[in-house]
C-alpha cells in the first residue's frame, strides 16, 4: 500500500509510478482527510510506502495529522519506507515520518529523496521551462533508481537525529477575520476546483459560490496552483507568477489529491 500526500501532482505522479511497479493500492491522505478514512487492512502487503512532498524540510501537517490517527490491521514484516519530493534536500522528513511511525510501533526501513520542481512560489519563482523539463528529466531516472531498491527491500536514509520539528504547523486562517492572505480575483468563475481541492475543508462557499478561507490550512497551495483559471493569489507574493502542475498527473477531478 502507498499512502500519498500531493498538492501539485509531484507526489502523486511519484507515487503512480511507483504502484504501477510494485502493484500496490494508492491511498491518497488528501481524500482520506477530507473523508475521516483512517483504518486500513494490509493483509497481503509487501510494502507499505509513503510518498510525501517536504514543507519547511519536514512533514506536512495534513500528512502529520494523518499519521497521528492512522490504524493499521495486519502490518507486521512489512518493507516500511517513505520517499520524499523536495526542491533540494528533504531536511529533517526522515527522522520526522520515522519518529511518528515510530510512536505507533510502525517499524521504518528508510527513506529516499527526489528533487523535483520547488513550486512553493511564496518564497521564489519557477525556474523557465526548460529548467523544468530537466528537473523532471532526471527526478524519472532517478525514481527509476529508487523503485528499483524499494523492489529489493533495500535500506534507504535513517536519519537517528531528533528532527527539529515534526511537522509544518496548520494555520487557523479567516478571509472574514482578515487572517487568510488567500483570496480571488474577479477571473474566479465559482468552478468549485478548489473546494474539491482542499484537504482541510479550509475552504467554504460564499453566496456567490465563490471560495473565501476558514480553518485551519496546511499551506499545500493546492488551491492556487491547480485553479484553472489562476484566479486565486496569495497576497503579492504570487501576483504575475507562474502556476504549477504536475505534466504527467492525470486531470484534477479524475484522482484527486
């Protein structure tokens, strides 16, 4: 089984690739979120993988708070390892995903990092398109490499240091209250995308449809970047910038998150 966590199709295309090698069931933690799905049966199970983008160099909280009610039946001798999709370096996410796995006796046997675009664009901007396709290049051989080890149940990354923190902390944020920096721009058309988007449930329609923030967010930035019709700004800090996705991932509604 893989659980899979992705805001802009990274993980997700990482993880499809994955499951297509290893014939193992995708579990998206977005979906299971949204759905209050915790409970999963292994039985059967060779591997069990977790397939996680890395926010601030740690775990994100949605994936945190997963993790923190996850329940699984029948899990022992299991391959248990995680891979995660990063800019440059996954930081402390090992030592954070072995902590918290650790915490529920969930044994971990590793990890494997893969550099993909850094699409965070609050702090930075998307490298030119070419830079791109050579990033996703080399993320394809380089995931090759690392299904190839998951296969052999091969030792990843243990990092024995105490991570300096868990995970990214959720924000309690409010269109209404002022505290939400996340709004619309007259181009938002109410589709609806991003409330199917989000894992938190942050996001609520107002009399018009369109979408206004209220709850606590985990700052995936699923919403603006998947918006079709980039309706969505953070502030400035991502006014006149470039939206991503994913180029392998399938549509938005056919497997969300």
């Amino acid at each position: 089984m893989i659980f899979y966590f992705s805001a802009t199709g990274n993980s997700q295309y990482t993880a499809e690739k994955l499951a297509d090698q290893t014939n193992d069931k995708l579990v998206s933690i977005g979906v299971a979120l949204r759905d209050g799905h915790f409970s999963f049966d292994l039985t059967g199970n060779t591997y069990l993988g977790f397939v996680i983008p890395t926010f601030a160099w740690t775990l994100p909280g949605a994936v945190a708070k997963f993790i923190e009610k996850l329940e699984l039946v029948n899990a022992a001798d299991l391959y248990v390892y995680g891979i995660f999709t990063c800019g440059e370096s996954s930081g402390h996410t090992s030592a954070a995903l072995s902590t918290m796995l650790g915490a529920k006796s969930i044994p971990f046997h590793g990890s494997f990092d893969l550099v993909m675009p850094d699409n965070f664009i609050l702090w930075s901007d998307l490298p030119p398109e070419h830079e791109l396709n050579s990033i996703l290049s080399s993320a394809d051989k380089a995931l090759d490499a690392i299904i190839l080890s998951v296969k052999a149940r091969s030792p990843g990354y243990i990092d024995n240091n105490p991570p300096k923190e868990l995970y990214m902390k959720t924000s309690l944020i409010s269109t209404s209250g002022g505290s939400s920096n996340l709004h619309v721009t007259d181009a938002c058309t109410a589709c609806g995308t991003c409330y199917a988007l989000c894992p938190m449930r942050c996001i609520q329609k107002d009399g018009s449809g369109r979408p206004v923030w209220e709850g606590e967010c985990t700052m995936c930035l699923a919403c603006l970047h998947r918006c079709p019709h980039e309706a969505i700004e953070h502030g400035k800090d991502t006014q006149g910038k470039i939206r991503y996705k994913n180029p392998f991932v399938r549509p938005v509604f056919e497997n969300l998150y």
